[in-house]
C-alpha cells in the first residue's frame, strides 16, 4: 500500500502539468483579449503596459513565467478581470463556499441515493423500484441548470417557501444544494440498485437470513456493506464535482463562490484566474480519487490482502 500511494503521489505533478498545458493551449488560442473587455478602447501603450505588468507579452513568456511562479511561491498572479486581486485572494474568498456547498450537496446525494437504491433492490418489480428508477433517469437527463430553475420557480416563486438566491443563511442553501445534489444522487442510486442485486444473491446472505437474522440487519449490516463499493468509487469524483461547485448552479443562484468567477473569467478572458481555477478542480480531483483507493482497504480489506498475495 506504502509503495502504490508513494507511486500515486509521484504522478500529481505530471498530471497537474498536462492539465496546465491543455488548459493553456485552449486558453491562448480562444478570440478575444482581456485586454479589449473595456467601456473604451485601450491605447496601445496602455495595453502594452498590461502585458508587461502581467509578464503576458507573449505565449512563450506567460507559458515560462507563470508556471514558475506557481511552482516556486504557490502564487497564481494577479486577476486580469479583478483590478486589485490576485487569483490567491479569489480563491481564498470563494473556495471555502463552494466547498460548503459542495459538502451539503454530496451529503444529500450520498443519504437519498443510498436510501432509493436500497429500497428499489428490496423491492424489486414494485412501485417504489419503479419510482427510483425514473427518478435517477429524471436526475442524469436534466442538466443541473434545467433543475436549478425548477426549484426557484417552485420552492421561491410558487410556494414561497425558500429564497432563490444569496449566500449567508441556511435556508439559501438548500435550493442550491438540491440542485447540485440531484445528478449525483441519480447515480448512486443506480449503482447502489444494481450492487445491492447482485449481493442480496450470494451465499451469505442466504445464510443470514437462514440464522433468522432481522432483515434490516441483513441488508443494511451485511449486504449494504459490500454493496456500496461502487458507490464508493464514485464518491471521488463526485465529491470534487461538488466541493469546487457547479459552474452553473452558482452563477444561477447568485452565489460567490467559484463558479461564479470561473464564468465571469471566461466571459472577460481572464486567463489567470481560469488556469488557477481549472488547476484547483485537477488538484482536488485527483486527491479525493487517491483518498477513496487508500480507503478501499478499510471498506473492504480483502482488497489489501490480494494486493499483497500478488
């Protein structure tokens, strides 16, 4: 396990820099200039003094400097949008909310899915199979924007019950998390149904049952258990889907965090800020991926001992 983490860690930096690399090509290569976004146009001697200050002359100086700055000080460099802020300073402000968020969303997802994907497996054939089915199709075809709107239209507009926007009280947070919540949820459902179907059959379980076992210890004890492996394979990824938050749903509910000025910086070409951006997301990712595989061995540890035997 020491030797397969070590190896893990070793690629970080490789990865990191090949998402860097694409992320830039894609960046430099789009039209437009961050420099052009203004009320009025720039003189050429004011543009000029930009580059210079932002070390974006060229591609071949932004793609050399910025890196190093990176690498060596943790610095992402001033926001090209932002006048007064460095990407560090956005990050800061807005990373701690979209991780709030994130957390909520993953926490619902995690708990309703788990639950309609159990109960769809005890049930098969029935309704509420019937019914969690539909809903996760509901959740994976609808994209998070499409739900976003639905949950202000009926929870702020119709019933009143919820506002549809802001940041700062704990009722602002359940539309947002809902939404951002309800295609993970889908997922774990389906993965939770289809697991629990092919456990509920082994040996064991028949055996358990035959013991005279309570049901509810027999599924949620024993079949749950291992049935929720793939389940959490999946959490990686969904985790820093929803940590770093929803581009959409945040710029939908008018929420400060990430999202919100990862868009405002496509939108004005902020190059800075996009490359910091999309390589906190790379960063997260790939340490939630390598946090579920060291877990592995504590969901199941029969994973470790066939590693081992190999």
């Amino acid at each position: 396990m020491a030797r397969f983490i070590a190896w893990r860690i070793a690629q970080l930096p490789v990865i990191l820099a090949v998402v860097y690399l694409i992320t830039f090509g894609l960046v430099w290569v789009a039209p437009g200039s961050p420099y052009e976004n203004n009320d009025r146009a720039l003189s050429e001697a004011a543009k000029n003094d930009l580059k210079l200050r932002f070390h974006a002359q060229s591609w071949e100086q932004f793609l050399t400097y910025y890196p190093w700055q990176i690498v060596r000080h943790g610095d992402f460099g001033p926001s090209l949008s932002y006048e007064g802020w460095s990407v560090n300073d956005i990050l800061r402000s807005s990373l701690p909310v979209s991780m709030a968020l994130g957390l909520v969303a993953v926490f619902i997802a995690l708990i309703g899915g788990s639950a309609a994907g159990v109960t769809a497996a005890v049930r098969r054939g029935g309704l509420l199979d019937v019914l969690s089915l539909g809903m996760a199709l509901v959740g994976v075809s609808l994209p998070a924007f499409v739900v976003a709107g639905l949950l202000i239209v009926i929870f702020s507009d119709w019933l009143h019950w919820l506002p549809g926007g802001g940041w700062g009280e704990l009722r602002q947070i359940v539309l947002p998390a809902l939404a951002l919540a309800m295609m993970p949820m889908a997922y774990i459902a389906r993965l939770t149904r289809s697991s629990m179907l092919d456990t509920l059959g082994n040996d064991y379980i028949r055996t358990a049952r035959a013991k005279g076992l309570p049901r509810w210890t027999v599924v949620w004890k024993h079949a749950f258990r291992n049935a929720f492996l793939p389940v959490f394979t999946y959490l990686g990824p969904a985790t820093a889907y929803a940590m770093t938050g929803s581009f959409v749903v945040e710029t939908v509910f008018n929420i400060p965090g990430l999202g919100q000025h990862f868009v405002n910086g496509v939108k004005n070409r902020d190059q800075t800020l996009i490359l910091g951006t999309v390589l906190v997301y790379a960063a997260f990712l790939l340490t939630l991926n390598l946090l579920v595989d060291i877990g592995y061995a504590v969901v199941d540890p029969r994973i470790e001992v066939e590693a081992r035997q190999q």
